[in-house]
C-alpha cells in the first residue's frame, strides 16, 4: 500500500472537514464557558418533580438590577443536576436568588457556584490563544533546527511547515467536533479544553517527528544513489507503521480507561484527547508527509 497514493484521496477529504468545521465555529459557534467570556455558573439539584422549565420560570421572576436572566442557559447533567449559566452577580445578589428559587421551588441544593468577571474571561481567552500561537512557532523553529543537516536539494522549512499544517488540521477538527458536541450535550469551551488541545499538538508532533526522523535517515542511508524522494517518504512511512499503531492503541486505551471510569470533571477533557490521538495519527500519515512530498517536488520543477 501507498500512503503517498492514497494520501490523494484523503488530502481533499481532510480539506472539507477542516472547511466544515471552520464553518460551524463561526456559524453557530461554540458555546463556551463562563472561564472566556464572564458570568456565574449555578449547579443546583432540584426538589422532585421539578423541571429545567420550572427553573428557567423562576430565574425570569428574579428582579435583577440593570438586565434580566431570561438569558439564562440550563443543561441538564448525566446525575440529574442543572448547570445554570448566568450574567455576573454579586455575593448579595447570588444570596437573594438562592432565597428566590428556594420559596418558588422548595429544597434545592447548591452543589457549585463559580463567578468570573468580563475582565478575567477576556484575558484568559488572550492567553489561550497566545499558548497556542507560542507552541505552534516554536515546533517549526525546531523542526527547522533539527532537520537542517539534510541533502541540500531539500528545504529543512517545508518539515516544519508541513508539521504545523498538520496540527493546524488536527486543531481545527477537534474544535469543530466540540463545536458540535456543545450544542447536543453539556459541553462548554473552557481552559480545560485549551490545555487538552495543546496536549493533542504535543502528541501529534512527536508522532510526526519520529516519522520525519525516520525519512532523514534513510535519506542519508540512500547516499547518492538518488532515490526518488517520494519513494524514501512512503518507504519510511512503512517502516514506522507498527510503532504508530502501538502508541496510538496503547494510548487510547489508557485514555478509553480514564474516559469510562475516570471522574466525571475530566470525561470531556479525555474526550478531546482520545478524538486528537486518532486524528493526528490519521494526519501524520496523510497530511503532513505527503506534504513534505509535494512542497520537494515543487521545489524541483
């Protein structure tokens, strides 16, 4: 089999996932946590009986100074609790609504209460961004680094662009997956999610570098035989397919593991990376090789 052939098909494949999935960021978008954009998180265990309706009743009857909790966003969890997401309150104002739902609606218990400040979420959302931005500059600087003693015909940059293209490929479905997920279950965006997207470009690099490893060697092994650069690429993609697989199976099943019966805090955090694992396995071998591929050759003409 060739990965370079079949790398054809998948490559265009790959480019409508990553348009849909830009798509669906911007259109509906994510919904994210309060951690970016500010407000107070509720989680309340209701009387018996009582509905997500009956509670989205009482928060509209809530005299709010200024702006009203009609807006208010209610998800329901796998332990039959509600997360109730909320403009900001104050201390007095949060005590005044706990009093409100307790004589609309009975014994209800507060299981979590979080309030975070516009200020806060806007300068978390800022540094997540710039996490990403650093991380992703500094891969191609080292694959630039690393991979400069290669045969002089080839460019050490189209490793690391090519490498960056394809954490960009793994980044992008993963948020667009999550897009998703966030309006058909409880899921929010939050700081959690940052820190396991960047745990997905860690992998998915290391998966990439050991494959590019393995070309730069046999490059040097080839010596001036002038083997067609293609053929050493999917010659080392050969090569390195059982120790991928390995990885990405042992790794998936510890994350498998954590997902089923870890916490219920991390469940979507080991969600996002058992989707990065078996993406950017997928990209390692059919978006960023190939690319290396494709960049040489044009290079030559």
């Amino acid at each position: 089999m060739s990965f370079i052939r079949l790398s054809r098909v998948l490559l265009p494949l790959s480019g409508i996932l990553i348009l849909a999935s830009a798509v669906v960021f911007f259109v509906p978008g994510p919904k994210v946590s309060i951690e970016f954009t500010g407000g107070t998180l509720m989680e309340l265990d209701l009387p018996e009986g009582k509905t997500n309706e009956d509670l989205l009743a009482t928060l509209k009857t809530f005299p709010k100074e200024g702006e009203s909790l009609e807006s208010a966003a209610i998800s329901k969890t796998k332990t039959d609790t509600y997360f109730v997401r909320i403009p900001t309150l104050t201390n007095e104002e949060h005590t005044a609504l706990f009093a409100h739902l307790e004589t609309a609606m009975g014994d209800i218990e507060e299981l979590q209460y979080t309030t975070i400040g516009p200020t806060v979420g806007a300068s978390l959302k800022r540094r997540a961004f710039w996490a990403l931005f650093a991380a992703s500059a500094a891969i191609v600087l080292y694959l630039a680094a690393a991979f400069r003693k290669i045969p002089r015909e080839l460019s050490p940059w189209t490793f690391g662009l090519s490498a960056i293209v394809a954490l960009v490929h793994d980044i992008v479905i993963t948020i667009g997956v999550f897009t998703i997920l966030s309006h058909v279950t409880t899921f929010q965006m939050d700081t959690l999610f940052v820190t396991a997207l960047l745990s997905i470009m860690g992998y998915s690099v290391s998966d990439t570098i050991v494959i590019f490893d393995r070309i730069r060697d046999n490059l040097f092994q080839e010596g001036k035989r002038g083997s067609d650069f293609a053929e050493v690429a999917d010659r080392s993609l050969r090569q390195s397919f059982s120790r991928t697989i390995n990885t990405g199976l042992g790794a998936l099943i510890m994350l498998f593991a954590l997902f089923f019966f870890g916490s219920e805090s991390i469940r979507w955090f080991m969600l996002a990376l058992i989707v990065g694992t078996i993406v950017g396995t997928y990209s390692s071998y059919f978006i960023a090789t190939p690319l290396v591929v494709y960049w040489q050759q044009k290079r030559k003409r």
